[in-house]
C-alpha cells in the first residue's frame, strides 16, 4: 500500500523540498504502514513546464527529493495551462529542459514520467528526442481512453518497451469498473507486459459520493483484480 505525494504548490514553494516536511511524510507513512510510492508535480498544469522558469527547478529539485526519500517514479503533469497537444512549440521546449535534466535523474536512478492528453506515439517521439531512459510515460487508462486511443494496444506497445513507469487507475464520475474503462482487459495487457509497480487510484468519484467511500470501493476492486497471490 502507498501514497503519491506532491511536491507542494507555487504557494508553499514545493516544499517538499525542505527535509522537515519529507521528515513529516516518513513519519507518517511510518506510523500508518504504507510507502511514499510516487511523487507528482500537478501544479505544472497551473504553471506550465513548457513555458514557466520556475519550473525548471522544480523538476530538478525533485530529483533530490526522490533520492532522499528513495522514490523511484515522479509524475509531471502536462494538462490544462500546461496541454501540449497540439503546441509543437510547447512540446520542443519541453524536449529541450528534458534533455538538460535526464542525466541528472540518470545518476539518481529515478525516472520523469510524462502523463498527458497525448498519443502513445505523441509519447515515443518526445522519449526519443530526449534520448534518455530516464524519461517515461505515466500511463492514465482513463484519460487515454477519453481521448479515443486503444489503450491495450497503447499499453501493450509501450510497455513492452519498458517506457510505462506508472498506472494511473481511474474513471471519471464512475466508480472502478462501472465506467468506460474495461479493467479486464487492463489487466491483461498489464500481465502481457509483465509490470509489477505501482497504480495509483485517480478520480473514480461519483456525482454526490465521498472520496473515502469512493476510495475504500474502488480499492476492492483492484484487489479483486490484482490479488497479492497473482
């Protein structure tokens, strides 16, 4: 059992970035007996990578973070402000700070993942350009699948090519396995590939439902679908 943490907001000035806080997070996790399995930085759909200064020391500042608290996977958000679908000057300069950053995740052992309203081949051509293995996709089943692209295919071709760090499980407005999302199938492109990390349960709330009550259902789901013993 883990958590996906955030590396903060502009507000707080990431401040996942101060030990006190990342002290506060291994206390926690700790004490309740679950893992810190993935950061993220969503504020960069509000403050966009493709654009904003700033967040070229976010990115690389978690790096040193992740070592610190021995997470492998951060999730870089790429919607919103920050969409590069389509923005083919957006999806250069974000190819460009990739680059610069890669090695420095390389020697830490981490990997960017890249979660976005983009193809898997949209995807490839970035993890190309940047020419790096420490960049890879952050794969929404949800997202993907709202977006129209056959997402066994998508999972099946990028994962057999170790290019998906994370798994994003989620509907929107449904509860696990009562939306659009055919977790069946999910699973067996997930067998096919042979991944065994961390998915992250997102969104899957419905209209009028608590996020614990939500939570607490959909993680039966999972459970039943990916039983320890499997």
């Amino acid at each position: 059992d883990g958590v996906q943490v955030s590396l903060g907001t502009e507000a707080n000035n990431m401040h996942l970035r101060q030990p006190a806080v990342q002290q506060t997070y291994r206390d926690a996790a700790k004490q309740y007996g679950v893992e810190v399995s993935s950061l993220a930085i969503g504020e960069m759909n509000r403050v966009p990578y493709k654009s904003e200064p700033k967040t070229i020391g976010w990115v690389s500042d978690c790096i040193d973070v992740q070592k610190a608290m021995s997470v492998k996977v951060v999730l870089l958000a790429f919607f919103s402000k920050g969409d590069l679908k389509g923005d083919k000057a957006g999806t250069d300069e974000v190819v460009r700070r990739l680059k610069e950053v890669a090695p420095k995740a390389e020697k830490a052992g981490v990997i960017l993942g890249i979660e976005s309203w983009l193809s898997a081949e949209e995807h490839m051509d970035i993890i190309q350009r940047v020419g790096s293995p420490a960049v890879q996709v952050y794969y929404d089943v949800a997202n993907s699948t709202q977006m129209g692209y056959d997402i066994f295919k998508e999972i099946r071709w990028l994962g057999k090519q170790k290019l998906i760090c994370e798994f994003h499980m989620k509907e929107n407005g449904f509860l696990l396995g009562q939306g659009k999302v055919d977790l069946k199938q999910v699973r067996a492109a997930i067998d096919d590939i042979g991944y065994a990390g961390w998915m992250q349960i997102e969104g899957a709330v419905p209209k009028g439902a608590t996020m614990l009550d939500s939570y607490v259902a959909n993680l039966k789901v999972l459970r039943g679908l990916f039983p320890a013993t499997a």
